[in-house]
C-alpha cells in the first residue's frame, strides 16, 4: 500500500505534469528511496502508439510510458527479489496514480536492465547500454557525445553519436567503487541517507584527502577511524566522495570525454559527486530538468515505440 | 632466562609470540581495537600468561603488521622477512605461501633458506581477503566455527555468483536465501569464489610445493578445501598458522648474524593494482 507524501508540478522533456513522492512499505531499511510516480498532464491525449520501457536495475526499477514518443508517466521504485514483480510494481505504480491508462492500453514494451534477462512479460528487450545512450540522446539532445550512468551496481562511460548511437563504453559492474549501492554501503557508516551523503560532502571548508581505498569495504574501515579521530561526517563525507570521483575519472578518461557530457543514474542527484566531477574534468554536466533515473526506461520506451511501428508496417 | 617478543599488529587481531632460544614458548591473541599500543600490550601480556612468564624476562619487544612504526617497541620488521625466517624453522619444504588476513591477502615465494624471491599481494579489494568470509557470517547469520562446518558439508554448490564485490554479495546472498537455495550451498559458492581469486594471486608467484596457507583465514577449514580444488594442489597449515608473522617477528633479533636475508620487500610495496576493479567493453 501506498500514501502520497508529497505531490509537485514538475516538466519532463516539455511536459508538465504532477509528480507523486509515495512512501511504501518496505523491509529493507528505514530511510530508502520513496516510490515516485510522474503523471504527464498529456495523458488523457489519443496516441497512434503507447510504448513501454522497464528498466529493472539492481537497486531500483523505472518504467516510463510513452504516447508517440512522447513522455506519458514514469514511476520510479526500489527493485525487489523477483524481477517480473518489480516490473509489475513499476507499471501498477503508474496505474494507480491515473485513470486515463490501463494494462491494455501499452501497444509494445521494452525491458532493459539487469533484470531484463528474466523478464517474460515483455515483447522484447534490449541492452541498458544502447537504452541509457538512447535516452541521454532523447532528453539532452544530439550535441551529447558523453554519457556517464552510475547506477546501483554499475557505472557506465559511453561514447555516442547524434543519434544516440553507441560508439564505444567501458563499464565497471564487478566493483562497488563509483555505484550507488557502494555510496549507499558507505553512507551507513555515517548514519545518514544517501540523499543527504552528497550535499554533507560539499559542506566543508577545506577538502580533505581522499580516503586511500577504493574498495568501498576498507573505506568503510578508513571512515570509521576517521570519525573515532573527531573527524567530522562532513570531513569523511568528503574523503570518500574526492576518492570516488578520482576512480570515476579515470573510467572517464579511458573512454574519453567530449562533450556535451551527461550524467544519467541516480547519482546524477548526488553533488558531491557531479560538482567534483565537473571541477575534475574541466567540463560541466548537462543540467537535467528530469529524474536522471529514468533516462535508460525512457530510451527502452522509444525503441519500443519504433519496433511497434515497424512491425505494423 | 633471555625472551624476545614479536608482535604481530593485524587490522582485526594482534598476536604475539615469546620466543626463547629461537624456540617458542607462548603465544597471546586480542582483537585489535582503535588503540594499537593497547594491542600490543594486551597481546603482550597474553602471551606472557601462556608462557607463564614475566615481562621483566623480556629483552626486546619487535614489532610488525599495520602501524608498526607507531607503537613503543625495540625495532620494527617487515612482515614478509618475519615469514621467511618462521616457516624456514617450522616448515623448512614451505615454497609457495599464501598469508591471508583479514584485509589483506599475499603470496610469497621462498627458498630453502626462507628468503623471499617474489611476492604478490591483493590489499586493495576485500573480495578476495578474510573480510568477505566474515561478513558472510553475517549475511547468513552463522558463526564462524557454523559457517565453516556446512559449508564442508555441502552436497552442492550455487551454481555461480553473479557479484565478485564482497558489498554487492549482500544483496545477491540475501536473494539466495529468498529462492531458497539452501544456506551451505551459497557459502561453498563463497568460499570457492575466494579461493579462484587467491589462486590467481599464488599463480602469479608459481605454484611450488609444499603451498601453505597462514595467517586468520588458515583456521578456516572450508577455504582450505577450496583452495586446495582452486589450485589442484595439497595446501598444508602449519600449527601455528595465524602466528607465524609473530614468531617470525621475534626471530629477527638473532637472525641478523646467522642467516643471509637478502631480499626484504616491503608490504605494499607492488603497487600493480591486481585487483583493481576489472573493466568489460
């Protein structure tokens, strides 16, 4: 079950609409992400197509509809054991914030994600890295020619062209350094919530030095030391985070920046990682007027839209 | 009667070794906590109670392991020389050595003398050290001494682990659990897991025998197993596995004159990055 906390007026890609913050139960632990829903005041419209895009990540799950390629709703939740539940959840979500949709109404859908493997109530799937360029491509224009995803349990650099086409990428999903999941471990050591980790970070006068592990088990061990010295959470919040945009650069830089650059993932929300990035790189980040999260959902959406229109002839 | 001390300060535990005569006669092990004088005294004073001694028989106190140089003592070594000169007197056919600690995990190859030829080490990534089985403890909430008895049993292994990252584990062990995939075959999938990325390590140096394994892990008989599969070769664990560093450490007061320990590498040292986070493209 599910309550509204809050509800605002929010745009994505040009379309108003409300955007819902819900808090549900969950058995994970007390402070993780709400469900947010986004309702697009378009979605009474008359589409030719609806399409679908699940992206089912190891931590979270989107799903955004689309009428004619157009950003219809999204829904955004913690992704749960079962992967076809989570996408499930994802739509229901969506479902029951509006009356205008309902499970008939999605002409073709598209997973991407980890969780795509074992999905089998979609028509197709496709992989998060052409999905996360499609979209950086779709939201932020053509000019985009970086993309950088950090997501929960991987972190992506990709190269793409103006269409969105993938060029080359590097990606780290072996490692916890640079994910979300690794600032989400960390932020436990300091008490606080991965939401608050980042701008606690920026909240100091001076840097410290960075944290000497990368492996976020021994920074963790580093962390604790630290604040048994009197080091304060914000000191420590920022050691780990200067430590973990030097490990992001250098996947950067292997890959090659050339902008514009775009971050897409829930880290895009966290600045104390996108300030230091853009200060490290010399380049600043695209500065997204929509939830970073679901821009592999929304590439997943448009490819569908395109596969459906194809198969009708 | 004339005792020399070594200690062996480690991120999780701190041992000691009194050692008379090149021989030794007690041995003490407390938790590390925050205060690594601390340590050192109260391992110290536990090992001193095992050899039912006093500390005024105590000569020299040496000490080595993490903060060595910053604790009171009469000299401090390096970890790998104090191997060497241990294993050379309580397992002299000891060539291939994997020391595995809580953070930190080494593989030394020594000569018939004990002198270090080559090393390689993995401090930088807690998939492959003690860490990892400790947490593991936790995610399936066993002890240690449980842990290790079913996964010894285990008529099965999970198939493969999706995750290498001892913090992505948490996640992908606790679903597991949901699908009910019974506890011991998970932790046998642990544990081999393990073992591969050590055997990688100890690749690196040459398998020679006889391989041992020292250091807090040693005591764990499931990693034992494993390692000995990973490798395809027997692994032997010396008696006083978790304290050869400290024996060792105290036998540097005398071995200065009677051996010739040329090579002396410092831990840390090989910064290659071995186990840096692997990257796919």
């Amino acid at each position: 079950m599910s309550t509204t906390q809050s509800k605002e007026r929010s745009t994505v890609k040009g379309v108003e609409g409300d955007l819902y913050e819900l808090t549900t139960e969950h058995d994970r632990s007390e402070w993780e992400w709400p469900t947010t829903v986004w309702i697009g005041d378009n979605v009474d419209q008359a589409f030719d197509v609806i399409s679908l895009g699940y992206d089912i990540g190891s931590t979270s799950t989107q799903t955004v509809i689309m009428g004619d390629k157009q950003p219809v709703a999204y829904s955004s939740i913690r992704t749960g054991s079962q992967t076809t539940e989570s996408a499930r959840k994802g739509e229901r979500a969506i479902l029951d914030e509006t009356d205008a949709l309902d499970e008939d109404s999605v002409d073709f859908s598209i997973a991407t994600g980890y969780g795509r493997v074992n999905l089998d109530i979609v028509d197709d799937t496709i992989t998060e890295i052409a999905c996360h360029a499609k979209g950086a491509n779709y939201f932020y224009g053509q000019k985009v020619r970086t993309v950088l995803d950090m997501g929960g349990q991987d972190l992506k650099a990709i190269r793409i062209d103006e269409k969105g086409k993938v060029q080359n990428f590097l990606m780290n999903d072996k490692c916890a350094a640079g994910t979300g999941r690794g600032v989400e471990s960390f932020s436990e050591v300091l008490g606080i919530s991965i939401e608050e980790i980042g701008p606690k970070s920026l909240a100091v006068d001076e840097d410290p030095d960075p944290v000497s592990s990368t492996c976020v088990v021994f920074a963790k061990d580093e962390a604790s030391a630290l604040l048994r010295e009197g080091e304060s959470a914000e000191t420590v919040a920022a050691a780990y985070h200067l430590s973990l945009v030097e490990n992001v650069v250098e996947l950067l830089e292997r890959v090659g920046v050339e902008p514009e650059f775009a971050i897409t993932g829930g880290i895009a929300k966290n600045p104390g990682v996108v300030n230091r990035l853009e200060d490290t790189i010399g380049t600043e980040a695209l500065d997204p007027d929509f939830d970073t999260q679901i821009a592999g959902a929304a590439g997943a959406a448009f490819f569908a839209a395109g596969m459906y229109l194809q198969q009708q002839g | 009667m004339t005792l020399i001390a070594g200690i062996d300060i480690g991120s999780d535990y701190t041992q000691a070794a009194l050692v008379e005569d090149e021989e030794l006669i007690g041995t003490g092990e407390v938790r590390t906590k925050f205060d690594l004088q601390d340590a050192v005294d109260r391992s110290l004073a536990a090992a001193l109670e095992d050899a039912g001694t006093d500390r005024e028989d105590v000569e020299q106190v040496i000490v080595t392991g993490d903060g060595r140089k910053t604790v009171e003592a009469d000299d401090n070594v390096t970890q790998y020389k104090s191997i060497g000169l241990a294993l050379n007197r309580v397992w002299p056919e000891g060539r291939t050595v994997l020391l595995m600690g809580a953070k930190n995990a080494a593989a030394l190859k020594l000569d018939e003398e004990g002198n270090v030829m080559d090393f390689d080490e993995n401090d930088k990534c807690a998939a492959g050290v003690g860490r990892f089985l400790s947490d593991l403890t936790r995610y399936l909430d066993m002890d240690l001494d449980e842990l290790v008895e079913v996964t010894l049993e285990a008529d099965d292994v999970v198939e493969e682990l999706n995750t290498q990252c001892s913090v992505f584990a948490e996640s992908e062990v606790i679903s597991l659990i949901h699908e009910n995939v019974p506890e011991s075959h998970i932790s046998r999938g642990v544990h081999e897991a393990i073992a591969e990325r050590n055997s990688s390590l100890i690749r690196r140096v040459g398998i020679e025998p006889d391989v041992l394994l020292i250091g807090g892990v040693a005591r764990n008989a499931a990693f034992v197993k494993a390692l000995e599969e990973a490798i395809d070769t027997e692994v032997q664990v010396p008696d006083i596995a978790a304290f050869v560093p400290a024996y060792g450490t105290a036998l540097t007061a005398t071995a200065g004159q009677e051996t010739d320990i040329e090579t002396d590498f410092e831990p840390g040292e090989k910064k290659g990055g071995k186990f840096e986070q692997e990257i796919s493209g």
